[in-house]
C-alpha cells in the first residue's frame, strides 16, 4: 500500500491525474482486501468511482482511461485461483500501465511494470514446464 500510495503521489505531480485517482483507491481495495473484506460488492463500487473519477478528471484522452480500463479488469478477476491466469493479468495491467507511465514521464514506474511483466512471462514459463514434465 505504500508503493501504490507513493504512486499516486508521483501522478500526481506528474499531471497523471486517473493514474494518482485509481492508485489512491487501489490502496483502499489492497486495505480491504489484507481486512479479507473485498467482496464482489465492494469491488463493484471501486470499479464504478474509479470509472466516473477518471472520466471526470481525465486530462489525457485516450491514455487517460489506461489506469482505469487495466484496474477494472484486474479488480474484478483478481480473485481468479489459476496461477498462470493470474499471472496474465498482471502482465495485461501492467502493459497499460507501462504505457501510461511513460506517456506521464514516470519512467521508474515504467520500468517496474517492465520487470513485473518480464518476472511474470518468466513464472509462467516455469510453470509451463514443470506442468510438462509431471504428464
């Protein structure tokens, strides 16, 4: 929660105004989440605030409803028990957020979407193989 809140402070003074909206309420549902109270309820209403925020506060067009598109999705699948699943939809998000980093300027961020993305296709990979070598 602490990244994610120094996230939002980065957007923020970046001019990433959707990219510091959804991280301040990606630290609300990781808090909710940790309290094991991030019911399909909850999720819903983050996803709903986040989506109206972002379209109230989006300066950037298009790049503007990365962070929000990339969030809904990995808020309303995170629960997913698949590993590999969930491993995709790490890289789906953070490939939006690379994009969105680098268009604000936030190239560490970027780069720390890179190395998840690249630890993720990784993890996959592993995983892959040893499913293979257990048929």
């Amino acid at each position: 929660m602490i990244q994610i809140g120094l996230y939002a402070i980065s957007n923020l003074v970046l001019g990433g105004y959707t990219g510091a909206i959804i991280n301040v309420l990606c630290c609300f549902r990781d808090f909710l989440c940790y309290k094991d109270k991030l019911g399909i309820k909850e999720k819903v209403i983050i996803v709903i605030a986040s989506t109206a925020l972002s379209i109230v506060f989006n300066n950037m067009g298009w790049i503007g409803y990365l962070p929000v598109i990339s969030t809904a999705i990995y808020i309303m699948f995170m629960s997913v028990k698949d590993v590999i699943k969930f491993k995709y939809l790490t890289i789906f998000s953070m490939v939006a957020w690379a994009i969105y980093n680098f268009y604000i300027k936030l190239y560490t961020g970027m780069a720390f979407n890179i190395f998840t993305i690249i630890t993720c296709i990784i993890a996959i990979v592993q995983i892959y193989k040893k499913r293979k070598l257990n048929n």
